[in-house]
C-alpha cells in the first residue's frame, strides 16, 4: 500500500458504499453526480467510486480504456486524473450536504504488470486503491462474455487454485487497501462447473487470508453477486466466517454498482451478516477462556 495514502475507512459500514463505478469504467452508466444525488436519497453517509482500472497489455482490444463524457479513450495518467479531478469537485458540493465522497480505482491485478501498476499508481491521489482479479490467462472470467471461454479449458480445480494463486501474489505486492470479491470466480464458474465449486476455496484461500492479516490489507464484502441470481455475497459466508476467525479486517461493504439503481443494494444485509459472524465468533473466544 502506498504509505502516503493514509486512507480512513468508513465508521459507519453499514452506511457506506465503497464499490460504485460510474460512466467512467466501460461497463457503466451514470455520473459522479447522479450516483452521489442517490447516495443522499439513500441515506447513505459515504461514498467511493472506483472505476476499472484494467491495464493488461494483452488485453489491448478490451481494456486499458476509460469513457469521459461517453467517449471511450486510453487509459492514461491524464485520463485518469480528469476522473479524479470531477469526484473531487463533488467531494466539496455534496460534503456540505452530508455525504463524504472518495476517489479511488479497482485495479485489476496480474503479476505480469505488478511493477507497471506500481509506477501508475504511484502518481495518482487516490483515496483509496481496491485490488481484484478478474483476469485468467488473459480472460475476463468475471465477464458473461468471457468466462465460458476460460471455462471450457479447465476443470473448476484447475480454475479455483489459479484464481488463488493470482490473488496471493496480489496481496504480496502490497499494492492495495483491500481486496475485493475474494471468490469471484462463482459468478459464472457456479453456473457452468456445478455447486461443487463453492467448496474448493478450502485449503487454498488460507493462505490468502493468512497474508492479508500480516500486510493489513483489508477485505472487501461485495454484494453485486447477489444481482446475478447468487443467494450469497462475495466471499460467502463459510469463506467471511474463516476470514473472520483469522483476523482479517473487513474494511469495507460495495454494492459494485454499474447502474444508478444498484447503489447500496445488500449493503444492510451484508453488514447485519458479518456483524452475527464476529458476535458469535467472540462468543466462542470467551467460552473457551473460561
């Protein structure tokens, strides 16, 4: 993590949304301002946006762009920045209004651009920088478009310890502040492989969860998995409850909202969750003292 960047997570989780992706990310619709318009109909206290920040050369055809005033352009430090610049202009008009706003980016990690995304990164004021994995050799396997073709090369085994590994050395980089949707490969991996695949984190999301304790890299609780027929969020529940045990923290609950309509949606559900997880956890700790 960038140790400049002394990032302050919400107080109030349950009131915050700290996944949102405005018109900015390709895959998005809705300004800064209408989602912060939202926001405060929503009651919500806090807001951050984190557009896509998908650099992979490999995957010039697809990715490294953003969408300014709906022209899709490069992903560039100055195109970045415009992002930055318009959620800062909307920090200062809805702070006065009752709603903190942030700027940061979901990056998308693979170890072949670690070293780039350091060097990009590092000249960019953010708030707050939220580590992901969507890519597989290459492959969106988090995109409908994209994951069957992954898929259809390797078996759920294959596909759930690559997914872990990958986001291991996400975590070694110590690029982030937290982590997000830490099995996403069920979005469209429990739809072609079978419900099988919900239990072959075990044993290898350990070590995972082991590292984001020691580099103090946050966990994200993201519920936009809920929107595609999930009955659980990202982690799942047995997954949140080690990760809770291990002392990992949850810093944050998102929406990963695309559409104006998706903001805050779970974010109550997935709060109360947690919360019922440690209550019981800490329950647990004090029976066996005494």
């Amino acid at each position: 993590m960038n140790e400049k960047r002394r990032i302050i997570f919400p107080y109030q989780l349950h009131k915050a949304d700290w996944h949102v992706h405005p018109d900015y990310s390709l895959d998005a619709s809705g300004t800064v301002n209408q989602y912060c318009q939202k926001a405060l109909e929503l009651d919500l206290k806090e807001i951050c946006f984190t557009t896509h920040y998908d650099s992979d050369p490999f995957r010039k055809d697809e990715d490294p762009y953003i969408k300014i005033e709906g022209e899709i352009v490069p992903l560039s430090e100055e195109n970045v920045k415009r992002y930055i610049a318009d959620v800062r202009r909307a920090s200062e008009e809805f702070n006065l209004r009752g709603l903190s706003v942030k700027v940061g980016l979901e990056v998308d990690y693979a170890p072949h651009i670690e070293e780039q995304l350091r060097f990009d990164l590092a000249s960019l004021d953010l708030d707050y920088i939220l580590g992901a994995v969507h890519c597989l050799d290459h492959i969106a396997i988090s995109a409908s478009n994209e994951a069957e073709r992954y898929f259809k090369k390797k078996s759920m085994e294959e596909t759930v310890e690559a997914y872990y590994e990958v986001l291991k050395q996400a975590v070694e980089s110590k690029l982030f502040d937290a982590m997000a949707h830490l099995d996403i490969y069920k979005k469209y991996g429990l739809g072609f492989y079978g419900e099988d695949i919900l239990t072959l984190h075990r044993g290898l999301v350990e070590p995972v969860l082991e590292l984001m304790v020691i580099n103090d890299i946050g966990m994200e609780i993201n519920t936009g998995v809920l929107r595609k027929g999930h009955t659980e969020f990202c982690p799942s529940v047995e997954i949140l409850n080690v990760a809770l045990e291990m002392g990992v923290r949850v810093a944050v609950f998102g929406s990963d909202a695309h559409k104006i309509e998706h903001l805050g949606k779970g974010i109550q559900e997935a709060y109360h969750v947690a919360e019922s997880l440690k209550r019981e956890i800490e329950m647990k700790r004090k029976t066996v003292i005494r």
